[in-house]
C-alpha cells in the first residue's frame, strides 16, 4: 500500500504551505507549518514519537500564520469521514467500518464516481478522490457542496462537517490514533487509486458554472453580520407588510404563486427567510405548496445561503416584479422590511471567549446610556429618526469598552480600554486622556490597536469613549496604576501581572504605561498540579544544585528582607540538550509563561535592565550570555548589585526622571563557558566581581531520554504561574516568620560554611534560595521530605566552604601575579644584565639579553634584583583595573617590593638616562627562572630565561 510520502504525492497540492496539526488528548499541542512533503513526513514521527494524535491538512496555505478557509491555496481532492461506533445506533455513525466500506462502494456505483483511496483511521473510514491538479479553492468550494449534499440525500453516515470544509485537518497516514492511549490504532492505506480530472468529479455531480457561480458568494462584511445578529428580522413581519402594500412584491410573489415560482427567485426568497428569526417555519412555508418540495432538501440549501440576496438580485431574476416598489433605491436588500430595534445583550451572552484562546473568557460591563451591547455584540445606540421613532445606531461593530480609569504615574490620568477582534482577539490598551482631547490624536491611537474607523465612524466613537469615562467617574475613583511587579503598599501587597495579591484576596490591578506588555506574561495557566508534578523531578539524589536552583523560582521575593540587595546565580555547560535552559523555564513558571519571561542574548542592556526593574521583586532569567564581552558582564554584575538602573533626566530640563528601573531579586544566568575565566581576560584580580555571584558547573542529573524528558518537563509549557500567587499569600500572612527564618538561615550558612565580609553576596542568595524554598513548601506548591532539604543544605554549605578556600589563595597569590604578567607582557622590553657589568671596562662581560624594544625592566640575575619603570607599571595596573598602591604595599608585606629610587635602567648600556624606578627582590626565583650569572651572547633571545607568571 501507499507510504504516506507516496500519499501525500497523490492527494496533495504539489506547491504552497503545508499544515501539520496534533492534539493532546482533546487539546489542541500545536500547529505546524512545513514547505515541503518531507518536511510534513518527519514532523509526523515527530509527534508520533510523543504519542500525540497528528493531522495533516488537505489543503495548502498561502501563509503561514493561519488555518483559516481564507488563507487556503489549493486542494487536489475530495474526501468524507465515515465515522464507526458499535455502541450507539443513530444517523452520525456506522456500526462497523466494514459497513462504512460496503455503503462506500454503493455511493461510488450509484454516483458512478471513480475509485477513492480509502484510508483506515483507526476508528473509522476516510475516503479520498485525488485529482491530476490542484485547484484553488473558490473553484472546488461549489463542487465540494455540491458532493456534500449529494451524499446527504443518499443517507450516507458522513460527518457533515469535513465533505466541504477547506481547511479541514484529517489523521496523517502512517501515524496512530491515541485516542485510547492504551491501544493505539494504526492509520493506514487501504487501496490506491487512480487520480481524476476536476472536470470530470464536477461533471459526475451535475454542477454547472452558473450554480458554482451562485453557490460561491463573498463572506459578509463584520458590519452586516453584526446587524443581521443583532437586529434579526421577521419574515411574518415582512409578510404583513406585503399583503398591505408596504413591503416587497417579489417575497408576496414567491409565497402566493409557489407553483409557478421560477428556482431563482425562490431562492432569492429562500435566502430572506434564512436569515430572518423566525427562519424554522419561513423556509418551509415559501416552499411546502411547491408540487416537489422536500422538507431536507429545503434545509440543505437553505443552510447554504450565505446571506441575504440584494434587491438587484431580485430585480435581475424577475425585472417586473420590482415594479412600482416605494423602497427601490431606498434599501439594499428586502430583509431590512422586518427588521425591529436591536436585540440587546442579556448579562448571560456578556460573557464572551477570546477568539485566540477560547479557553479564556471576558465579563463585558454594561455600557452607558443610551449605548448598549448587541446580543451578539457591537456597541449600539438607542436614538430617535427624523419621524420620532425609536432607532438603534450601530456605533461599532465589535466589543470595545472601558475597563478602568488609570491615575498613571507616567502618563497621568488615563483609560484603559479593551477591543474584542474577530480573528486577532482580545486586546488591551491603556490612552492618556490627554490624548482623547485631539480627534486625531485619539484616532490614530486606536489604530495601533486595530480599531479601523472613517470620519464619521471615528467621531461616534470618540463621543462613546467620552461618555464611557464620565460614566465611570460618577461611580468610581481612578485605580492607581503601578510601575513595577513585586513588593507594594508596605508589604502588605504583591503585584503580578494584573493581579494584586493580598494576605485574604487576589484582586484586579489595572497594568501602568509600563507595565502594560508585560502583564500576559504572568497569566495562569493549567493546574498546579501538573506544575508539581513536572518540577518534583528535580528532587532526586545527585540534583541537589537543580532542587536548590529551583528554589530560586521563591527567592527574589526575600530579597528585600535579606542582607544584599539580590546577588547572580550562573549555570554553566558546555554541552548542549542539558536542561539548564529548562531550568530557566521552571524558574519562570513560579509566576508566570515559562518562555516568554527569558531574556535572550540579542536583548539590548538598556531592554534587560529596564525588564528587570519592571519585576522588581521576580527573578529574572537571562539565557545564553556566552557571548557577552568581559567589560560588559562586569559592568552588568556591579550595576545588578547596585540594585537600580542609572537615573536619566528630563529632556526639556534638568530634572531627574522617574526611575522605575529598580529591583531587590536575584537573577539566573546560563553559558557555555564560565563567567570567572572570561572576567580574568580583562581583570587580573577580578575578586570584586568573583564574590557578588555563584556559579555552577551544570549537568543533566538524570537519565531520562530525550523523549521522557520532553514528556515531564514539557508540562511546564501548559501548566504555569499558579504558585506564584499561593506563595505570596503565604509570605503575606507569615512575613515576621519568614523574615525571622531568613535571618537565622543566614547565620546558619555563615557558621558552617564561614563565610565573611567578602561572601555576603553568597550568603544572601543562599539564605534566600533555603528559605525559599522552605516557604514553598509550607505554602503546599513544593513537595520535599526534611532530609531531602538536609541533603540541599549539606552540599551547598560543601560548595562554599570550597569556593572560600579557592578565593583567599586566589587574593593571596594575586599581587605577585600582576607583577609576573607584568613581565610576561614586557617580554621584549627586558634588559637582563648584571650589576658588574660595565661599559668602562671593556671586554668583561656584556648584556646576557638586550631589550628587543623599549626598556622597561631590568633584571641582575647576580643580585637577583628587579628593576621597573614606575610609570609603566602605574598605568599597566589601571588597565588592569587593579589598584597600583594595593598591589604595592601587598607585595612589601611579602619582602618582594624593596621600595622606589632613580637610576639608570640601562646602565651597562651604550646610553640611559636616571629614572624613577620600582625595585623588586627575586631571591626566590618566582619571577625569573635560574638565569646564568656568566657572560652570554650580547642578542641571546632565549625567552626561557624568563619565568612564567
């Protein structure tokens, strides 16, 4: 049989963009987009692997954003889905796909259409009818309505959804179905056949070019559909209108003369009562007196009208029936005859879903008088016509209303409004309202948005907008916006996102100017238990830095409370595929989208501080710093320290602007190579850096494979930000005991692993991370045993006490450190000479190594004495940002600095001048290597006459 490849060929357009679609159970995992048919075959064993059920769509797709009937391209067959079920017995489903096979081949023989590829989807049948070519979609559409009804009236058990549905997903062939997980079934080909013309198919169903041209009609515009739902007509109302004279002859025609109505202007009629409410009995009762009605076919075309036919369509099937007619040129179309005022919202249809993510929904408040909600929505408003009869005004055809009134720190009074757009979803937007005084300026402002209105339009929304505000004022005082997430109110408040957490509730907080792109990050999502379940292992023996790493998800915010203002956690690997991103994403998911809260490489300085500050009291996660240059990941650990990001001033005079770039947390960076040895290729001493993080060389931890791994932490990408707000309540109600634990977890990491001055950055992140940690699971969203934290504590307290010892010898040795690379680096600046040698007593001896260029050091290896340019060595210590008096005055303690003198650096040579130079005692040959006394070769360029610093 067919291998999907060999399918794909087959049924498939052979160019555009292709779709591959999987569930998760019921859910929806993901939806891919592919070039190619390869491409499609290797996402497939993808999923397959993941034991996800995939589909892949018969269509291609000009883009590659949607899976929309718009977007589609082309489509190269015609297909059914058969569904089979034993266990219930209705008109949806075959008992057997046996039977579904049997009235397959009867379809086929009776419509004598051509051989269909029939395909096993584990439940049930899918048939195929592959053409030679592609054809766009408006071309197949007719034909597939066409085939659709025809099956219909042939009683075939066929999802009625799929036959004409362009963008419709079928399983992919080759993979499983896991519906039931425990017994997946195989989807495979069952036969193959032969490809047919698409003149042919069409021909075999009887469709013509002037039904296609019919059946095919433009989608109605937002506007209409907004109307027609809204202020639905009554065909009986159009009726009574008729009979007296006041409404529309063509609809009086078609129902009195049934029998002699022509198709044309009986679907025209057809397509009036379609869309009126009373629409159940209409159909039928313009149809039932005609000597070939039937009740279904009258519903089947009935449903396949898209909408309301014109007037000139009417006029175009019977010239003369429009005559005489009081409303021709007035209205477009005779449905507006039995339309009433519009149907408005009841508090049930106020509840709406988002059209991006329909598991999320909205409350849509009332609006102000005289403006109201459709029932199917739009803003609408009740006003009077020149008769004085009631009229509703469509304002807007989609929701948009506002929220709150926002007191901005920034921006100052402003309104916080929310747009609903029918394909883009929900949008939130927050205006100054000194940007509403300008029509303009208030215009172009909802534009960004998406809001797309003409002048008139754009006016009646201005007037609802200023209405909506002074509304909202009588009733209720400003909401005062904040700045930043974290700590509020004295610490007796939490922001995240727009949730206010408090110690008894968790309330709306309406986002500020600069929070506002920021606040879907922190939404929630899933269960706290899947959480739990995807985090817990990371609690195995051997993962204690994961466990403790994890921990720092609850860190940041302690920090306040804590010694230092926050302090860098670095995870390190080489290797690629080790989990330390994933870490991230844990870190992330405490309180908010695992993904989206990273920070990058290629975010700017400027964009990760000002985000930093934006969390305040959340840690922030930077992945992938390997490529930051040495100045610049100083320069980031100092100004992280510091707590704040530089203040800027205004730029129409000199006052300092609000600086909201301010934070207490700790922050969790990854790299492939340490952060320590990239410091030291700028700094030869970088101690002051080396103490204010902790880095950490990272490793798997565990054994699970690629696919195991995908499965248990891949929950962390559905199930987020929910411990978050449990936690914090917890802190809240308990602060005096968390921040008395704080304090004697700090004493307790200083005790045992003795850390001093210069560890307080390690023993305020710890102390947070421990005590953290500990919270989390008093507060129920951390699940650990009291030896499991033993075992944290014991290896973090072993990490420091080796960390300690490595630093102090590391500042011990460090100052003859410089003063070696100092000579290492003047290689060819060395005179090596001894003190006897002189140019008045001619052959004695002569230089054992002259200087290749200037001369900045002297070395008598007779007295084992060094000789440096003051000057030079200055300025070699401020490059190395090293202190030049430090390093001196360490160097004296160890009797290797004599002190300072003039003399000639060249004396012995042809010519030198005094100088101020450093002397330095090499007695113990740590800088210079044995170096023979004797007399050598004037140019001896042996650089192993130097030593190695």
């Amino acid at each position: 049989m067919l291998t999907r490849e060999e399918f794909m060929e087959v049924v498939l357009p052979p160019k555009g963009h292709y779709c591959v679609f999987a569930l998760q159970g019921k859910r929806v995992h993901s939806q891919t987009f592919h070039t190619t048919k390869q491409e499609v075959d290797l996402a497939v064993d993808a999923l397959e692997e993941k034991g996800l059920n995939s589909f892949i769509a018969v269509a291609s797709y000009q883009r590659t954003d949607n899976r929309t009937v718009a977007n589609v391209a082309e489509i190269r067959s015609f297909f059914l889905d058969l569904d089979c079920d034993d266990s219930v017995d209705d008109d949806k489903h075959y008992p057997t796909q046996g039977e579904a096979v049997v009235a397959l081949k009867q379809l086929v023989k009776e419509l004598k259409l051509p051989r269909p590829i029939v395909v096993n989807s584990g439940r049930g049948i899918h048939a195929y009818w592959p053409l030679v070519s592609a054809v766009p979609r408006d071309q197949w559409k007719p034909v597939a309505e066409k085939f659709k009804s025809v099956c219909l009236l042939k009683g075939m058990k066929i999802d009625p959804a799929v036959p004409a549905d362009a963008a419709r997903v079928l399983r992919a062939v080759g993979s499983s179905n896991f519906k039931n997980p425990l017994n997946p079934l195989k989807v495979e080909v069952l036969n193959s056949a032969a490809a047919t013309e698409f003149d042919v198919f069409k021909g075999l169903l009887g469709v013509t070019e002037s039904i296609a041209d019919q059946t095919f009609r433009a989608p109605l515009d937002d506007t209409t559909k907004s109307l027609l739902a809204n202020k639905p007509s009554n065909f009986r109302d159009i009726l009574k209108k008729s009979l007296a004279g006041d409404g529309c002859n063509q609809l009086l025609l078609a129902v009195t003369d049934q029998e002699n109505t022509s198709e044309p202007l009986w679907r025209a009629a057809l397509s009036i009562a379609q869309h009126c409410k009373d629409r159940d009995k209409a159909i039928h009762a313009i149809s039932n007196k005609h000597p070939q009605y039937s009740a279904s076919e009258t519903e089947e075309k009935a449903s396949r009208i898209q909408g309301p036919y014109r007037c000139d369509t009417f006029w175009k099937n019977n010239p003369s029936g429009c005559d005489g007619c009081k409303h021709r040129g007035v209205i477009v179309s005779p449905i507006v005859l039995g339309k009433g005022l519009a149907e408005a919202a009841a508090p049930e249809d106020n509840i709406v879903q988002d059209a991006v993510e329909p598991t999320k929904t909205y409350e849509i408040p009332e609006y102000p008088w005289p403006y109201f909600r459709g029932k199917n929505g739009g803003i609408y408003c009740r006003s009077k016509n020149k008769e004085g009869e009631a009229e509703d005004v469509l304002v807007y055809e989609n929701d948009f209303y506002l929220v709150n009134t926002v007191d901005d720190p920034v921006c100052g009074m402003s309104a916080l409004f929310r747009v609903h757009l029918p394909q883009d979803g929900m949008r939130e937007f927050m205006v100054p309202m000194q940007d509403m005084v300008g029509q303009d300026t208030f215009a172009k402002r909802l534009a960004k948005e998406g809001i797309s209105a003409l002048k008139k339009q754009m006016e009646a929304l201005t007037v609802y907008s200023s209405r909506a505000i002074k509304t909202f004022q009588n009733r209720s005082k400003a909401r005062k916006s904040r700045l930043q997430f974290g700590w509020a109110d004295n610490y007796s408040a939490f922001i995240i996102g727009d949730r206010c957490i408090t110690a008894t509730e968790i309330s709306y907080s309406p986002p500020s100017s600069v929070t506002i792109e920021l606040v879907k990050f922190f939404r929630q999502e899933g269960t706290l238990e899947k959480w739990k379940e995807a985090v817990s292992h990371y609690n195995r023996p051997g993962m204690e830095l994961h466990l403790f790493t994890l921990f720092g998800g609850f860190a940041s915010p302690l920090s306040p409370f804590a010694k230092k203002k926050g302090s860098v956690l670095s995870l390190v690997s080489e290797q690629a595929g080790t989990g330390k991103t994933t870490m991230l994403k844990a870190i992330n998911s405490v309180f908010g989208h695992p993904e989206e809260l990273i920070l990058i490489r290629n975010d700017t300085p400027k964009s990760r501080i000002n985000r930093i500050g934006t969390m305040q009291n959340i840690s922030p996660t930077i992945d992938e710093i390997t490529n930051e240059t040495p100045e610049h990941m100083s320069e980031f650990l100092y100004q992280y320290l510091h707590g704040r990001g530089g203040n800027r001033l205004q730029g129409s005079n000199n006052i300092e602007r609000l600086n909201t770039t301010t934070w207490r947390s700790n922050c969790y960076v990854t790299a492939n190579s340490f952060i320590e040895e990239k410091l030291y290729t700028k700094k030869r001493t970088p101690d002051g850096e080396m103490s204010r993080f902790l880095e950490f060389e990272w490793c798997q931890g565990n054994d699970y494979t690629k696919t195991e791994s995908d499965a248990i932490f891949g929950l962390l990408d559905s199930n987020y930000g929910w411990a978050g707000d449990i936690y914090i309540q917890y802190i809240i109600r308990n602060l005096r005991t968390v921040q008395d634990t704080l304090d004697r977890m700090g004493l307790i990491i200083d005790t045992k692993a003795n850390l001093g001055n210069r560890e307080r950055f390690w023993s305020s992140l710890v102390a947070t991370h421990l005590t953290g940690g500990l919270m989390a699971r008093q507060a129920g969203v951390l699940d650990f045993t009291d030896d499991d934290f033993t075992r944290v504590v014991d290896w973090i307290v072993k990490e420091l006490i080796d960390r300690c010892a490595t630093a102090a010898k590391a500042v011990k040795n460090s100052h003859t450190t410089i003063l070696g690379a100092f000579i290492n680096d003047h290689v060819n600046d060395t005179l090596i000479i001894n003190s006897t040698t002189t140019r008045k007593v001619p052959g004695l001896e002569a230089p054992i190594r002259e200087p290749r260029q200037k001369l900045h050091i002297r070395f008598e290896p007779d007295t084992r004495m060094i000789y440096v340019r003051r000057s030079v060595f200055r300025k070699y210590c401020s490059e190395s940002q090293t202190s030049y008096a430090q390093t001196l005055k360490h160097l004296k303690a160890e009797k290797k600095f004599i002190g300072e003198r003039k003399m000639r650096l060249g004396k012995g040579m042809a010519f030198s001048q005094p100088e101020d130079v450093l002397v330095f005692d090499d007695s113990d040959a740590q800088l210079f290597k044995d170096t023979p006394v004797g007399a050598a070769h004037a140019r001896d360029t042996d650089h192993d006459s130097l030593g190695e610093a």
